[in-house]
C-alpha cells in the first residue's frame, strides 16, 4: 500500500429519487447557456426529455450534440470539441455513458484553446478547465462521472489510451436510477461488470490506500448485491440506484489509486476490434484475477468478507478459500448475465494473438499498478483463455 495518498472528487453529486430535479437548483442563474452532449439511443430512449425541461425551467439556453459515438477515436473526440466551440454555452451536460462523459470533460479543458485532443495524449496537463460540466449518467458501469479519466482510442496504434487530468473532474454530478429503467439487459450487465472490475482492481492495485479502499470495498458490496436484479428486473429502481451509486464510488476509487491488468489488456480489444469496453473487461476479469490470485489472497478475502451475508459462518473459513468463494462468486454473476466469454464470439482467432500482447503490453500506466508483474508469455496466456 502506497504512502501518501489523495482523495480526487466531484465538486457536487446529487442522488436519490427525484435527483434530476436539482438541476434546476445547480443552474438557474448560475449559467446562460447549455449545450447537452449524447447520443443517438439515449436521445430515441427518451432519456433528454426530464433533463431538457429541468434546464428550460430554470431559464437556460440549450444546444444538443446528439452524434456523439460509442467508444470514440481521438479525431472524433476533436471534432466534438471544435462543434462545441461554436456554441457559446458556458455549461456542458453530458446525458449518457462513460463515451458520451469522456468526450463531454475533453471539451471542458480544451474550449476555445489551440490545445487539441492529440496533444493531450502525449501531455494531458495541458489541459485546464474552462467549461463547467454536469454529469448524468445512464448506465451504471463506466463511473466516468468520478473520474479525472478520458479514454479514446487512437486509430494508427489500435489501442485505447486514457487521458489524466484532474482538471477533468466533473463539477456536478446527478445520480438519479430512473434513468436506467429501460437499460437493455445486454448494456447493463456489461457496462455493471465494468464497475465491479474497478471496484476489484482498485482494491488489490499496487496504488491501493486507504482512500480508494473505502470507495472500493463499498462498490463491491453494492455490486454484487444488486447488478442481478438490477439486470434482470426493468422495475428494481432501488437495485438501480444502488449500481449507480457503485459505479461513482468505483470511479472515485479510480481517481484515487488506478486499474491494472484487466484494464490494459482490454485496451487493444477496443481500440482495434471495436469490442465494447464492459464486455472485454468481463472477459479478462475472472483470468487476470486468477493469475494475480497467489499474490492478491489477501485483498480478495477482505472482498469476500466484505460482500459475504453469512458473517458467523465465514469465520470458520480460510484466506484461500474466501478468496476462492470470491473468485467464484465472480464467474456466476458473469455466466448468469450471459456475457459475451470468448473472443470467437467476435470473430477474433489465435492469428490475433501476437498484436494483442504486444498492444496489451503497451498500457504500462495500468500495468505497473497490477500487484503481479506480467510478462509476454503470460499475458500470451490469458489472452488464449479467452479465445476458445
């Protein structure tokens, strides 16, 4: 566990039934103009409708970007920007997921500067905020609405590649489970295992402290107390909520200590084969924990302890074994919530291999936070087990 530690958070976070209903209360007179970042399904769903009359109410111009694209390259996170540079507005709110939030705070350091998305990638502390932003997240999974991350892919590098600031941290969040109630299953589950991949690997990252243990811990309780029935059920608003919630503690866990190896080795599987980001994570979960498993006993039972319902009971149990239940609790979640488990799947074969390992092997900001270090041949390995 790390020495020195620092505790990264939002300006505000709302919550609660009703939650959207403060917008009124954060903008009104407060700013002038809005321009609304989403997209296409969220726009059809129905989801702009309560946060667009919440804005007029409280007297504030609006603009929609409605394009913005699912796991966008570098380029078109520019193109966003130099959009929105055309529209005056001195507040972003950003209706959707973690594609949609990670545009939305790119535009936020960016505005009305010279500065371009490509120059961040190298240098993300050039950035500085100039916009202030509001957070609405409508699905519980990529916690981009905690975070001081921004992930684009980069196109001539087939990878994806997290920009850093905290200058990035949003400024009001709103956490309101009713826009998940029409979640399709498939996007709830895989973007609800992305969250509980955060909340796992922050609690056994090398960059792990007191901080992001609180937030990780908690997260996972949430998680694997609710993501079934929150999947499963269209009225478990409470269940919901409850991922919601897990999602921005996992993203404050982030901010406070980082992802490992899941992480980096989904990259590649993103960046060059357009596999959703919660999908490529839940499949790597269950591989890359059990290889950190002899080195990561420890934090796992502290998991297992934490999640566990039978206290009395579990007390009889060994480290291993905890780790064991935790590891297997895991892969029923995955199996019961029908994702995607092999890269064949995707049309992706053995022919692939070297390109992913010597990608995935390029992410040495996650790697070096994994508690193993991980080799060529080994990470050779885990991408096997995911392929047939």
């Amino acid at each position: 566990m790390v020495e020195q530690y620092t505790l990264f958070m939002p300006k505000a976070v709302y919550s609660g039934k009703g939650a959207l209903g403060r917008i009124c209360e954060i903008t009104e007179g407060r700013f002038k103009k809005a321009a609304v970042f989403t997209d296409k399904g969220v726009e059809q769903a129905g989801l702009l409708k309560l946060p667009m009359e919440y804005l007029q109410e409280a007297g504030v111009d609006t603009i929609v970007i409605t394009d913005l694209p699912a796991e966008p390259t570098c380029d078109q996170a520019q193109e966003i920007v130099e959009r929105f540079n055309k529209t005056g507005a001195d507040l972003i709110v950003a209706v959707g997921g973690g594609s949609v939030m990670d545009v939305a705070k790119l535009a936020s350091i960016t505005a009305g500067e010279s500065l371009t998305v490509r120059q961040l990638l190298d240098n993300p502390g050039l950035g500085k905020k100039r916009i202030a932003t509001m957070m609405i997240p409508t699905t519980a999974g990529t916690g981009s609405e905690a975070t001081m991350n921004s992930i684009v892919a980069v196109p001539e590098k087939q990878l994806k590649v997290g920009i850093v600031n905290p200058q990035m941290l949003p400024d009001y969040v709103i956490l309101d489970g009713s826009l998940l109630k029409n979640l399709p299953k498939k996007i709830a589950a895989s973007t609800g295992i992305d969250a509980m991949a955060h909340a796992v690997e922050c609690f056994t990252s090398n960059k792990a402290n007191p901080f992001s243990n609180l937030f990780a811990k908690e997260a996972a309780r949430l998680i694997f107390h609710n993501i079934e029935e929150a999947c499963e059920n269209p009225e478990a608003e409470m269940a919901k909520t409850n991922m919601l919630i897990a999602a921005f503690y996992a993203g404050v866990a982030i901010s406070a200590s980082g992802t490992t190896a899941v992480h980096a080795l989904s990259y590649p599987l993103g960046g060059k084969y357009h596999i959703p980001h919660g999908v490529s994570n839940a499949m790597l979960l269950l591989p890359v924990m059990r290889f950190n498993q002899p080195v990561c006993g420890k934090e796992f039972a502290e998991l297992f302890d934490a999640i566990a319902e039978n206290g009395q009971q579990n007390l009889q149990l060994t480290e291993e074994e905890k780790a064991d239940k935790l590891l297997t609790r895991m892969e029923e979640i995955i199996k019961r919530l029908e994702i995607p488990s092999s890269l064949s799947a995707f049309g992706i074969g053995r022919d692939a291999l070297e390109d992913l390992v010597s990608a995935g092997l390029e992410v040495k900001r996650l790697l070096n936070n994994n508690k193993r270090e991980l080799t060529a041949a080994q990470a050779r390995e885990l991408y096997l087990q995911i392929m047939d």
